[in-house]
C-alpha cells in the first residue's frame, strides 16, 4: 500500500478510502465517480476537474489567519488581498474566484492590458486592483478609465518614464489620476526556484535613487497624494520565512522614510506574492506554516512602524499560487503498458533451448520467498550473458524474447514475494525494469512546468489505492516528441499497479495543477486544453459545471490560422459522400486518442 506522499501535499483536500482517492468535502464522492459521470455524457481525453470549493476555502483561510493575527498583536492597519491573473485568467476559474472572494473584498491583480480589462470588467466594485509589470501609454489611460468607473486601482510603477507617462495623461485628459505605487528593488533576495524575481538584480523595481527621485516628481506634480502604496516581490513560492523577514524591515524603513518625507496618504505594503505550496509526494519543501508566515509579517511591520513613529501599514498580498494550485486535478486514463509483452502469455519455449534459458526458468520455477534475492540477481546475469550471446549471434530472436519475459516475471515475483515497504535494494534495478504507462494526455499542454523547469506534481492512481504498487513507473505522454515523458527516478520513486487493461480502466491524477499551467500550456502536436469541469457541490449533490470541452480539430485548425474552408473543400475532392461523413465526423472531434474499455465498478 502506498499513500503517494498524500499527508504532505493534499492540505486536507483529498483522501484515499477503501482503496479510492476521494474529495474530501460533503459526501466525500471518489474522483473516479466524477470521471466516470464526466465520460458518460461523452466526454473523452484527459480532463482537468476543477473544485471551486477549495479555492474559497484558501481565499477564506488566507484572510482569517492573517485577521487572526491583526487581533493577536493589536494591529492597527488592516489585511487585503488581490489574485494575480497572470497565474490563471480563463473565465471558468476567475468567476468562481471572484465570487468567493467578495465577502472579504478579494481584489485582482493585472499584468498585462487584457488582464486590465478582465479586472475592470468582473472585479467586485470596491475590492482592490493593483497593476503591475511593463506600461506603456494605453495600459496606464486603462486605469484611469478604471478609476472613472469607480475602481480602487493601484498602479505599480516599475520605473521613472511611467510616473512620467501617468503625469502626462493626469494633463491630457482631465481625469482623476488612480492611487500610485512605488516597486522598490530590494537588496534582499528570495529562497526557492524563482527566487531571482527578487534581489538587487531583480528584472523589477525602484533602486532607493530612483524612489527619491520619484517622490520629487510625484510632489513636484502635486500628486502626493496619489502615493499609497509600498510594493516588492522576493519571490515566488518561497520555501524558507527568512529572506521574508528580512525584505519586510527593508521595505519597512522605506516606507516608514517617506512617511517622514510628508508622503501622509502611503499607508499600504504590498509583499506580492511569494506563499509556496507542496508540490513534493516524498519530502516537505515548505518549511513554514501560514501562521508563521502572517505572524511575522504583521511583528515585524509593527515593530518597525512604533520604532520611526508612524501609522502601521495596511497590508496586501498577491499570492496566486496559495489560492489556485490546489483547487485543480487532471486526470488521464493509461492507455497501454508497454512492458506487457513481457506476460508469460507470450513465452514459447523450444523442445530444446540453450542452458541459459533453461536455468531462468529454473529460477522462475523454483522461486522462494528466501531465495527472491538471489534469484532475482542471477536473472539479470543471465540476460546480461544472454543478450551478448543473441549479438554473436548464437541464440535467436525467439531466445532472446524468452529471455525478456523470464528475467521479466522472476523480478516481478521477487518483488510481490519480498514485501518489503524499503525499495532501497530494488531501486538499483528499477531503472531496468520499469514499465511504461501511456498517458492519454500532452504534457507540453497540461503540465508545462514540468517540462520547462522540471517542476514537480503530486501524482497518483485513482484507484488500487489498498494495494501495494510494485511497478517502477515511467509515464509517456502521446506526443512525438521524446521530452513527453515522467521518467522513472529511483530518488523519487513512483510506483504504479499492475492492472489488466482489457479488464479495467486505470487512471492517474496529477494534483496540485490551478497555477499556471492552464495559460502556460502550448499545442505541441496541435493538443488543446483538456475537457475541463467545475465540480460544483449543491444541496448534497455534484453539479458539473461550466464543461469546456476539447477543441476540436477542425477548431484547432482555426485557430492557427488555416482556411478551414479551404481545407474542407480539398479534403472533399475525389471522396464520396459517405467517406467524406466519416472524415467530417474525425474532423469535430478532438485531437486525444479514443478509448474503448469498460469501466472499474468501484
């Protein structure tokens, strides 16, 4: 039995029970009955299920630890919040989103000029928006117009020419300016993978000349009182609160200096973003709570506002991946194993085989508990000899594959008869010996970080879950292209079962998966996005909500551009009518492959 390191990463999410992995809120239904429900009205392909519940039970525990903490310390400034879109802007995940997030005044955070009109157009009224990243003329006039429609909009200046540009347009059109902030590049760095976002090199941010020089200009043009805002980012998914600590005493005395400059409408520090999550099956990577977390925040600011004699900031977050990453799952079913030609189904022994062959079967026959070990060695021995013995040229084709399934089965037994939780011994074999799971899924689509920077994801089955995996797993996805692969890692091992496909459908769950990887994937090989289902829980029942369905071809083709009229009428020419229906039945459809197997009844 093996539970995938699901005490490390789930956060409470998901659970396993009599062998199924299950969601963990009301009825507490298995992902295999909503796939199955899912696939029934047709749907085929990977799916991405998503579980708005969990995002608003982040939004919810982001804003009561953080308020808790407010109270705890007697601090005077208050708690905000914003969703950076960057992290997943598609509709059916920002009005969940939204909607959660308007008790506590849940902003959103844009990047980008359509991620300004996203937050204009569906953001709660009076909750914040701050807009970060590169400006040019047109973004910074979107946020005035933000501003005129009623918004309370913060624009994050990343350097001089756009409190320049924000001046000129205050000129030209007359209308009242959005607050200011200022991005300052901190001489602290952050921890973790992205760590280089913060630091003195930083892509970002205000050098302490630049924020003086902008103070004067901003006082010059009388705007001072536009300026509210503090921001600085150290990081995403920071692992260590050090580096934390460190940046908040330094933007803390920034902050508290242009207080005393006369800056008296700044009253907000905004930390960007930088709250990791456990992406790890086999060992914590986060090494602080979310308790820890906002109680040094609001100490340290405290502390250091009573030390230069001014009002304690008002706080703001930007932690995308905190409140989406856990609240997605894709889910893809195995359509083939590509070591079962190794089943005893296939040997065919001779009436007369060469000695080697003879002693594997030997081995498989004889085969004890005592003896797993030893036979289990000598069999890779013998291949060893057998295969060198196949490139001379003194056994045939037919040995050698006798020689594959033998070496095959006598590993497999070894390893059910050892039963041994510590597969430190088997590991030096494993690599060997693995199967290969193909995956109906692209992993340059669906999981773009791994690819890109190795990122890892919680995985496991769905089901088997009350049975001991003793297959060392390598995943394929059905790309041509030799990166769409899991490989196997005997440093962090995934095992997987051993499943009968023309009996049953097996399907992996890749977890942890709402932050970033639905707007960064690419259509290599022209695979879309995954169906995609809001789990919705109403009245004690599931709803399945908001299905997007795989593009089709035919839609794909559009979208890069194709005249699909153009290639509707070639693909016509010397067809009859007949062929041609079944090529226009092909062509809406989607581009993953069709599987045809009954289902698990579990």
């Amino acid at each position: 039995m093996n539970n995938y390191g699901i005490d490390i990463w789930d956060d409470g999410n998901f659970l396993i029970e009599n062998g199924l992995a299950k969601v963990n809120y009301e009825n507490k239904p298995s992902l295999l009955s909503i796939v199955k429900e899912v696939r029934e009205q047709d749907f085929k392909g990977p799916l991405l299920l998503r579980f708005p519940h969990i995002t608003k039970k982040q939004i919810t525990t982001l804003y009561n630890t953080f308020n808790a903490s407010i109270q705890e310390y007697k601090y005077k400034g208050t708690f905000n919040a914003v969703f950076p879109l960057k992290v997943n802007q598609l509709p059916s995940f920002v009005h969940p989103l939204v909607q959660s997030g308007k008790e506590f005044n849940y902003g959103l955070e844009a990047g980008s000029k359509a991620e300004l009109i996203i937050a204009m157009t569906y953001n709660n009224l009076n909750a914040p928006i701050t807009v970060n990243g590169f400006k040019d003329k047109e973004m910074i006039h979107l946020a005035f117009i933000a501003k005129e429609k009623g918004h309370n909009i913060t624009l994050i200046i990343e350097g001089i020419n756009e409190l320049e540009t924000i001046i000129e347009v205050q000129k030209q059109t007359s209308l009242s300016s959005p607050n200011i902030g200022l991005r300052v590049r901190l001489h602290s760095g952050g921890s973790g993978i992205w760590a280089k976002s913060g630091g003195i090199n930083s892509k970002f941010g205000l050098t302490s000349t630049e924020i003086l020089e902008a103070y004067e200009m901003i006082k010059e043009h009388d705007m001072i009182n536009y300026l509210t805002m503090i921001h600085f980012h150290i990081g995403s998914a920071m692992n260590s609160i050090k580096p934390l600590k460190k940046a908040l005493r330094e933007s803390g005395h920034i902050y508290a200096e242009l207080k005393n400059l006369g800056a008296n409408n700044l009253n907000a520090i905004n930390i960007g973003g930088g709250l990791a999550v456990e992406y790890s099956a086999y060992e914590r990577s986060r090494f602080y709570s979310l308790q820890e977390f906002a109680s040094d925040v609001i100490f340290t600011l405290k502390d250091i506002a009573k030390q230069k004699g001014v009002e304690e900031p008002n706080i703001f977050t930007e932690s995308g991946r905190f409140i989406s990453a856990s609240s997605s799952v894709l889910i893809t079913p195995v359509l083939e194993l590509f070591s079962s030609e190794y089943e005893l189904e296939h040997l065919n022994l001779k009436e007369k085989n060469p000695p080697l062959i003879e002693e594997l079967n030997a081995l498989y026959t004889d085969m004890a508990k005592r003896t797993s070990y030893e036979y289990m060695h000598d069999a890779i021995d013998y291949m060893e000899s057998l295969l060198t013995l196949f490139d001379l040229g003194y056994i045939d084709l037919q040995d050698r594959s006798n020689a594959e399934i033998l070496t095959h089965q006598i590993i497999k037994q070894a390893i059910n008869k050892l039963e041994v939780e510590d597969y430190e011994e088997l590991k030096k074999l494993d690599e060997n010996i693995q199967e290969k799971y193909l995956l109906n899924f692209s992993m340059f689509q669906s999981l773009p970080d791994y690819w890109g920077i190795n990122q890892e994801f919680p995985i496991m089955p769905l089901t088997h879950l009350d049975k001991k995996p003793t297959r060392s797993a390598s995943l394929w996805d059905i790309t041509c292209d030799s990166d769409g692969e899991l490989p196997f890692d005997s440093k962090k091992p995934l095992y997987l079962h051993d499943v009968d496909l023309n009996k049953e459908d097996y399907f992996i769950g890749f977890f942890n998966v709402g932050a970033y990887q639905d707007t960064l994937g690419m259509r290599h090989n022209l695979f879309s996005h995954p169906t995609e289902v809001n789990v919705i829980f109403k009245n004690g029942q599931i709803v399945l909500d908001k299905i997007n369905e795989s593009q089709t071809i035919i839609d794909i083709l559009e979208d890069i551009d194709y005249d699909t009229s153009d290639i509707e009428k070639r693909l016509k020419e010397n067809l009859d009518i007949n062929t041609y229906k079944i090529l226009e039945k092909y062509l809406n459809e989607n581009n993953y492959l069709k599987t045809i197997w009954s289902y698990n009844d579990k």
